[in-house]
C-alpha cells in the first residue's frame, strides 16, 4: 500500500511537471506570436506612415496644381479679354475702313459719271464744228495765202488730266503698312549684320588657308634648295640670298641680306674682269663689285649705329673679364689668284671661275641673348679650294641683334624678372662672365661694317660642330634660365593613383557592357536629360519617417545629391568625365579684345573648378587623384 501511494504521488508529480512545461512553451509561443504581431504592427505603421507623407505630398502638389491652373485660368480669361478687346478694335477699325472706301467708291462713280457727260458734250460740239467748217470750205474758194488769226495759237493743244477728288484717308491700313515696315528695317538689319560677319569670316578664313598654303609652299622650296645643295655638284649648287640670323630680345627671327664677295675699298679697281698675265688669266674685281661692296658697308654701318643705340638702351652691368682677345683691324691686301686648272702644257688660258657663290653655307641661327663676345670661335681651318684665296682674314666680332623671345613676364627691360634671375646667378670674379656693355660698345668700336659682315659669313659657314661649341657657351644661362618663383599647377602637386584607375597613370575612355562593370563608373548626363534630373532631384529616401516640411539646403549639397542619383541610375557612363569645349573654339573669326577678354576668363573658370575637382577627388578615400610623394 505504501509503494502504491509513493507510486501514484510520483505520476501526479510527474503529470503535473509535463502539464507545466506544456504551459510554460504556451506562455512562449504567445509571446512570440505577441512580438510578431507587434512587429507587424510596426512595420504597418511604418508603412502607412510613409504613404500618409506620400499622400500628403501628392495632396500638397494636388494643392498646388490647383493654385497654378487658377492663376492660369485668370491669365487665360486676362489674355481673352483683352484679345476680345483688340478683336472689337479691329472691327471697328475695318468697319470704318470699309465704310471710307464705300464712300470713295460713289465719289468715283459720280466723277466717273459727270466726266462721261461731259465727253458725251464734247463729242457733239466737235461734230457740229466739224460740219460747220466743211460747210464753208466748200462755199469759199481756196486762196493760196489765207490770212492767221494772231489771237489762235497754231501748236497742239497739249491734253492736261484732271486732279481727282482726294480720297478719305484710311487709318487701320496705314499702321498695318507702317508695323509691316518697321519689322521689314529691322530684319534687313539683322540680315546685314549677318552678313557682314559671314564675308568677314570667310575673309579671315582664306587669308589664314592663303598663309598656310604659303607657308607649305616655302618649306617644299627650301627642302628642294638643301637637297639640290646637298646632291647636286659643287660648282652648280645654288647659294641662298638670304639667311635666317636669330635674334636675342624682343623679336621674332629676322632675314638679313648675305654679304657675299664683299672686297675692301683699298683693291685696285679695273674696267675688265680678266686681265692677261702669259699664259695664266688673273681675276681683279670691277668697278660695279667694288661699288656694290661700298654701299653694302654703307648699309651695315647705319644697322651698327641702330645696334649701339639699342646696347645703350638695354645696358646689364657685369664683371668684365680680360682673358678674350681683342680683335685685330685687317689691312693685309689681297692675293692675285691665279687659275690652278692650268697644267703648264695647254696653250689656252682658261678663266678662274669663283665658287664663292656658288658653295652654299649653312644658315646662321645665332641667339646670343647675353649679348657676349665669341670668344670660343676658332680660325677658318685650312682649305685648298679657290675660295679661299678671296677669303678675307678672320676677326673675332660679336654679334648683336634683337631677341628672338620676348620676356613674358614683364614689358619693362630693366624691370625684366628673367634679367635679375641672371644678375643673380652671375658672381663677382667669375670667368665665364662676359664684359659689361660699356666694354662691348668700345670693342665694337674697333671694327668696321666690313669687318662685321666677314663674321656673319664666317660663322655662317662653321661646321655644325664648331657651332655646337659656340651654342655650349649659352646652356643653362640667358633665356635658358629658369625664373626663381614659378606658380605651381594642380598637376605638379597631385597626380592619378593607378590602384583606383585601373593600374594606370593616365586618363582613358573605355566601353564597358556588363552591368557590374558599367556601375562603377562614372554617371553623366546630357542636354536631353538633365532637365530630368533638375526636376526629380535627389533620389527618394524609402523607410524613412515623412517630411513635413521641406528644409532649405545649400546647393553644393543639392548637387552633390544630383550627383549621386545619376551614378545610380544614369546611363551615360565614363570612366573619365570628358572635358568641355574651350571658350571660343567654334568662332573662326580674328576675336576682338572684348571677345579675348571674355574668353580667357572663362578659361580661368574652367581651370579653377577643374582644379577644385582634382583637390576634391583627391581628399576622398576612393578618389583617383592623390598628392604627389
């Protein structure tokens, strides 16, 4: 008895723990569903929220549309009364129109009906006069004088036309004639103008296509020219008239005139060009080569004048330096040239032909900016041609002309930026430095307009590596050197980072198809679409509370959010955003200073915000720009 009791104590107990654990997974079953459903609630109440802000929206631009249609509405009816208006005008400015030319109308009938009467009259009386005076004639014999009434005029009446009745006049014609004439002035203007400015481009461009066309054609005739002089004989090759001699300040490269067979004044003149000495023939020069040698030096004289006139004016002080020579007058006469074709044995002299002429020499492009002596420049080497023979002795020169680039950083010459970069760089007592002006100017004094026009053509036929000898002198110094201070560009400070570009330096187009692809790329738009994007604006923010009001936000935030609505939607994708259009490009016309005015600035705006969008780019994480190490 005492087991069963423990027994069925132990089941109740037991039947009791299950009952309260199936009550306990109830409880948690309830709960659970009681969370869910709260959740569900939430959620609802999330969405209904949201479609309330939409509704509430759509009710506010309902709203709105209704304010704009009925302001429409009254500008419609404003615009109708007063059309209704005018049309009434208009009608009764027709109405008296027509009633006038009704009224015109009978006064012509009426003057149209007396006239004819009067023409019936008229009609009838020259009848009976004309009956009349037959009558007579054939009463009264003819009488071979008949007398003249001095009162009747014997010339023909002349018919006069009769003044009409002034019409009434018509007003609402007249100020449809007179609009129609105005616009009529104003679109011929318009035309003129229009047409003014086609001739002008079409000038500008043939001008520019007749340049061009002329610049090719003197390139082709000087690389003819070399080719000849460089395939051609000796003898026959073509010596160019003119040389392109490179000037040092403020100037573009000028032509001067190549001083060729320029003979001292002291040689002997003669009327022949050959005399006869045995059997050889000698050359001498003739009065004309002396005479044209003479006005030659004439002309290189007043040049020097203009040259010291300009050292003067654009005087650089700096250390002179004794080690150059000075260079030596030349007196020395010349040679009698005798032909060395003659071989001794032939009995017939044959004349000396001067190649001088005849060899072609090399342009000079001397650009010294310093405006210092050559003192570098070695003697004519040996030669056994003719030509030399007439060569006049070589005398060290300097060669100043104008500059060939202009200092961009300043009109004023002594003021010049690149000019004190240079006094600068020169130091006291060093070698290399060229005498002061004043030194120059007394050397220069030294050698006559000959003795100047024999350098130019020595230097003109250096060796090209001679040349380079003399051009060593000027690396790293005159315009080759650089100014101190140099506004630094976006460019030298930042540069692209090949881990964001792809594994390259540099910007590139590329087409890519697969949609993952395509939405790393940039997002752009175009004239068709961005109105699109103006108007949507951001992109719409969903499980978000509502707006019940629209806050101000600055426009950089506006466009920003403008931006990256078109990189998740646009389908206009670059990897690089193309560049605009510079300012100007499409005109062909020469701009006046207004238009290049306008122009650059607009170009310094697009510089600076390109410049603002590297600097923005590159302060982000991701950006493809980043600063330079």
């Amino acid at each position: 008895m005492e087991y069963d009791t423990i027994g069925k104590v132990t089941r109740r107990a037991w039947v009791l723990e299950e009952k309260n654990r199936g009550l306990e997974e109830d409880v948690q079953k309830m709960r659970r569903q009681y969370e869910d459903d709260i959740e569900y609630e939430r959620v609802i109440a999330a969405g209904l929220r949201e479609r309330i802000g939409i509704l509430e929206e759509k009710w506010r631009k309902v709203e709105e549309g209704k304010k704009a249609d009925l302001s429409q509405i009254k500008d419609l009816e404003t615009r109708l009364s007063e059309a209704s208006e005018r049309a009434h005008s208009q009608g009764r400015a027709w109405e008296n129109t027509i009633l006038d030319l009704r009224e015109a109308l009978a006064a012509e009938k009426q003057e149209s009906a007396s006239l004819r009467e009067k023409l019936e009259l008229a009609l009838k009386g020259n009848m009976g006069i004309e009956a009349l005076t037959n009558t007579n004639a054939a009463e009264s014999p003819r009488r071979a004088l008949a007398p003249l009434n001095s009162n009747v005029s014997q010339t023909p009446v002349t018919p006069t036309k009769q003044e009409k009745p002034a019409l009434s006049p018509m007003p609402g014609m007249a100020r449809r004639y007179a609009l129609l004439e105005d616009r009529h002035q104003q679109l011929k203007t318009e035309y003129d103008s229009l047409r003014a400015r086609y001739k002008a481009d079409i000038k500008h461009w043939k001008e520019y296509k007749a340049v061009e066309e002329a610049r090719v054609d003197l390139k082709k005739q000087r690389r003819e020219e070399r080719k000849a002089a460089k395939t051609g004989p000796k003898s026959m090759s073509k010596t160019p008239t003119e040389q392109l001699v490179e000037a040092s300040e403020g100037s573009l490269p000028q032509t001067a005139k190549r001083q060729d067979h320029l003979i001292s004044s002291t040689l002997p003149s003669s009327g022949e060009a050959f005399e006869s000495l045995g059997s050889e023939r000698v050359y001498l020069p003739t009065d004309e080569t002396t005479e044209r040698a003479v006005q030659e030096a004439q002309s290189l004289g007043r040049t020097d004048r203009s040259l010291k006139q300009h050292l003067a004016s654009t005087d650089i002080t700096r250390p002179s330096s004794s080690s150059e020579p000075r260079p030596q007058a030349y007196t020395a006469s010349v040679p009698r040239a005798t032909s060395r074709d003659h071989d001794g044995t032939d009995s017939t002299p044959r004349p000396i032909h001067n190649d001088i002429r005849a060899r072609t020499a090399n342009p000079s492009r001397i650009s010294p900016w310093l405006e210092r002596e050559i003192s570098s420049i070695k003697g004519p080497s040996a030669s056994t041609g003719e030509s030399d023979i007439f060569e006049l002795p070589w005398t060290g020169t300097r060669t100043v002309l104008k500059p060939l680039v202009r200092d961009r950083m300043g009109g004023n010459p002594t003021g010049s930026l690149r000019r004190k970069t240079i006094l600068n760089s020169f130091d006291e007592g060093t070698p290399e430095q060229t005498p002061s002006s004043s030194k120059r100017k007394l050397d220069a004094e030294d050698l006559t307009p000959l003795q100047k026009a024999t350098e130019l053509r020595r230097l003109a036929r250096l060796p090209v590596s001679e040349k380079r000898q003399v051009y060593a002198q000027y690396k790293g110094k005159g315009r080759y050197v650089a100014p101190d201070e140099v506004q630094k560009k976006v460019y030298d400070e930042y540069e692209i980072d090949p881990l964001q570009n792809e594994g390259e330096k540099h910007q590139f187009h590329d087409v890519k198809r697969r949609k993952a692809d395509r939405k790393q790329m940039h997002g752009g738009d175009c004239e068709c679409c961005r109105g699109y994007y103006e108007a949507i604006g951001p992109i719409p923010r969903y499980n978000q509370p509502p707006v019940w009001k629209e806050a101000s936000e600055p426009d950089k935030a506006k466009e920003d959010e403008l931006q990256e609505h078109q990189n998740q939607v646009s389908r206009h994708r670059d990897t690089w955003q193309k560049p605009p259009t510079p300012p100007g490009y499409w005109h062909i016309g020469f701009p006046t200073t207004q238009d290049v005015v306008e122009q650059n600035r607009k170009a310094d705006e697009m510089i600076a915000e390109k410049e603002a969008q590297v600097k923005k780019d590159a302060a982000r994480k991701d950006g493809k720009w980043k600063k330079k190490v």
